[in-house]
C-alpha cells in the first residue's frame, strides 16, 4: 500500500460490510488528504447510512473530517433506537421489501413501497423529495448522496426484517389503520359501501367492514385474520411505546 495510512477498525456490528481481512481489528487504510472520513468509509464497504460514531484517536469527528497519516479510526454502529429528525417516521421501501411494506402498513406505520424497479436514481429522489427513510438490501442505493436517509435491511426474511426495522427505529404502531395495499387511511364501513367487492359468502358471514379512503380496497376479518392478529400483537407486546 503506497501513500500515507490511517488505522480503521469496524464495530462487530459492520463486519457484514467488510471484508474477512478487516474484522480481526484495526486494518490500514490509504488516504490521499482530499477525501473526507466519510468517503473513506465508504470506499472500504460500510454504507454511512449504518455509521454512527466516527473517533479519530478517541474523539468524535463528523463524517467531513479529513484524515491525515497515523489516524486511528473506530467506526460504530448507529445507535437504537435511530432517532431521524426533521419530519414524522415514515419510510419508503424498493421493489425487494414488499412483504415488509406490507406488515408495516398492517401495523399503521406510513410506508411508501414500489412494486415495480424504477431505479436508484427516482427512488433517492423521492425519499428526498418526501423525506422518508429509504430501506433497501442495495448498497449502492443506499450509498446515494441525494437519499434523505436511508438504512440496510440485513436480513431477508419478513419476520427478521420487521423486527430489526421496528427495533431500530421505534416507529409509532397504530394497526389496521391503513391499506396495505396502497397505504392509505382506513374508514369504516357499511356492508352495502363495500358489496361489489364481497362475495356471496362474505356477505352472509361478515358485517363489519373497512374500507380504503384512497383506493377503495374493502377489508374484514377473513381466512387470514388470525395469521395477521399474530403479526401484530406480536409486535406490540415488543415494540409499543405505550
């Protein structure tokens, strides 16, 4: 390694972003005196969206910081619960997480989610333009200057997922408050408002009714209610505030 070294050593937390090499302890790193800590980072695997602290010798430094020779670096994990200032939790989720989307609007957390890959650039772009924090399992994505905020699902399995994305963030849970298809609020409803959606059976069997106020999807508690009553009262026995 030619040039002048920093000593960077990853929280244990981080070692999935880096590789073998670098997860026994402190590694050298090369800087050039123009890069910032943060790029630095960066270069070597870790998504900033999981950085927390950054200590330069003991002391914390923002991710602008440029480093010289003989820095020692310790790079920490974000802290839980993440606290994202600025505007009300909500998220936005890519074409991979629609499992997830789906749970967390089951729970009332406000979740934006595209069905189809509109590509990297629009979905920075809308996270920035609608302030919502971008989960994805893309590095590069989440590595895009233009994101709001963002953070990296690390597991692919939908219980895993809601459950390390309610333990990260805290979101405020209201279940059965939104569509969990389009995710828009929920209304009740009369039988009759919802009929043309019911079949024969549903309409002998049920009487209560919700109904979409953006889409107008129908929803009551049919085959797969208890399935889904698991899902939230799991989570609130975990993760209510109240």
């Amino acid at each position: 390694m030619n040039g002048p070294e920093i000593h960077v050593e990853f929280a244990p937390e981080l070692h999935l972003f880096v590789p073998q090499a670098r997860r026994a302890g402190a590694a050298p790193a090369a800087v050039d005196g123009v890069s910032t800590l943060g790029h630095v980072v960066e270069s070597l695997g870790v998504p900033l969206t999981e950085v927390g602290a950054l200590l330069v010798d003991g002391r914390e430094v923002p991710v602008s910081y440029l480093p010289s020779a003989g820095d020692r670096v310790t790079v920490r994990p974000v802290e839980r619960p993440q606290r994202v200032p600025g505007a009300p939790l909500r998220f936005l989720l890519d074409v991979h997480l629609g499992t997830l989307a789906r749970r967390l609007r089951l729970l009332g957390v406000d979740t934006a989610y595209e069905s189809t890959d509109i590509g990297d650039p629009a979905l920075a772009a809308r996270s920035a333009a609608e302030r919502r924090v971008l989960l994805s399992r893309d590095r590069g994505l989440l590595r895009r200057r233009e994101l709001w905020a963002g953070a990296y699902v690390y597991s692919t399995r939908p219980d895993d997922q809601l459950r390390d994305t309610l333990d990260r963030f805290r979101p405020g849970l209201r279940p059965w408050t939104r569509c969990t298809a389009c995710n828009g609020l929920l209304r009740e409803a009369t039988k009759d408002e919802v009929a043309d959606q019911l079949a024969h059976g549903t309409q002998r069997t049920y009487d209560v009714f919700a109904q979409c106020r953006e889409c107008g999807r129908a929803y009551w508690k049919g085959a797969h209610h208890e399935q889904l009553e698991a899902i939230v009262e799991r989570a609130l026995a975990e993760f209510s505030r109240g």
